[in-house]
C-alpha cells in the first residue's frame, strides 16, 4: 500500500492527538455521509481531520471495496462546458443558499446541496437507472475549492437572471447562460467559449 502520496494533502492529520471523542464521532458521521455520496479519499482527508488509515478503512467499511487511487479531476474548463455548467450552476446555486441561510454551513452544506442535487438530476430518469450523475461529489467539492481560490465566478445571465459558473473576470455586462443559449451542438463537451478579451 503506497499511502504517502495520498497523506501529503492532509497536514490535519497530525493534530488527532488530544482531540474529542465527540468531534471525532461526528466528523466520522461526516466522512460517512461523503463516501456513500461517491467522494474521494482526498476530499475526505480535506474535509476531515481523521487519519488516513482510519478513513481508508471506514471507506472499505461503507463501500466494500478500496478506495480508488490516482489524482482528483482538476479542471475548471470542465465546468465551463454546456451541461456540466448547468448542472454545476445548479448545484452551487444550492450550497450558496444552504451555506448563507440555513445551519448547514461549510461540509454539511455540500452534503445537503449534493443530495438535493441528485434529487433534481434524477427527476425525469427511471428510478433503477444506475447512470452516473453528471456532477460527482468529488467534482462539486472541486468547485468549491475553485470559487475559495476565485479562479471561477457566478455570472449572471441577462436573459433569465440565473447565476452561472464562468471563469474569474470574464465580462459579465453581455453573458447569457447556457440554458438561454445552448450551443450549435449542444451536448458535446468540446464547445469552448473563446473571449476575446
Ligand atoms: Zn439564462
């Protein structure tokens, strides 16, 4: 088991000594909830201040399986395309709420967002569909992380209001969303936005 690339992206883990029982049991509630929704062992050990073993072998536990190895999908211009934009607009249009005007704030945020998330992905499909959902867990955490380190923006379209994902210090005087105008080709991922800027 090669760990030590995994463990280098959790410098909490050093603090477990001395801490409450209390917190640990509710930040192994936490981690809980974020596997059964698919999150990664990165975002967990982000997250939480477990160890990794501990979350590896909770991870085994819920999921009966290994958790996967590799790097987290890190790519803003993944969200910029047509329809992971409008489902990750969607999404974060939720965790905004929840985390500036509910007591879920922070991880429960992205936990509660995610599952209402899921709710709205899911409505129209057949309710044994196993198809995976547009936005996973491990994404949306992503995009968090991008909003904290302001690389992405909300703009909002000048047609129907909503806010949507662009990237930091686009213009946003003239921006209409993807829903209001899809492209050509909707559907494919290629579609980039070329600003002239
Ligand atoms: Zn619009």
């Amino acid at each position: 088991m090669t760990t030590k690339s995994l463990s280098q992206g959790a410098p909490k883990a050093t603090k477990n000594a001395g801490k409450s029982v209390a917190k640990e049991g509710e930040e192994i509630l936490l981690a809980s909830d974020m596997i059964r929704l698919g999150a990664r062992l990165q975002v967990l050990q982000a997250e939480t201040s477990l160890s990794y073993d501990r979350l590896s072998r909770l991870y085994r536990e819920i999921k009966g399986c290994s958790p996967p190895k590799g790097m987290l999908p890190f790519s803003v211009d993944w969200f910029m395309t047509w329809l992971p934009n409008i489902h990750s607009s969607v999404f974060y249009g939720v965790y905004r709420y929840l985390d500036n005007y509910t007591p879920a704030k922070k991880t429960r945020a992205l936990i509660e967002a995610y599952r209402l998330y899921l709710e709205q992905a899911s409505v129209g499909r057949p309710a044994n569909s196993d198809e995976e959902p547009v936005l996973s867990f491990t994404r949306a955490w992503m995009l968090i992380r991008f909003f904290e380190s302001g690389l992405v923006q909300l703009s909002h379209c000048t047609r129907c209001t909503g806010g949507f994902i662009a990237h930091a210090h686009d213009p946003q005087h003239d921006f209409v969303c993807a829903i209001c105008r899809p492209p050509p080709r909707a559907g494919k991922t290629r579609n980039r936005k070329a600003h002239a800027l």
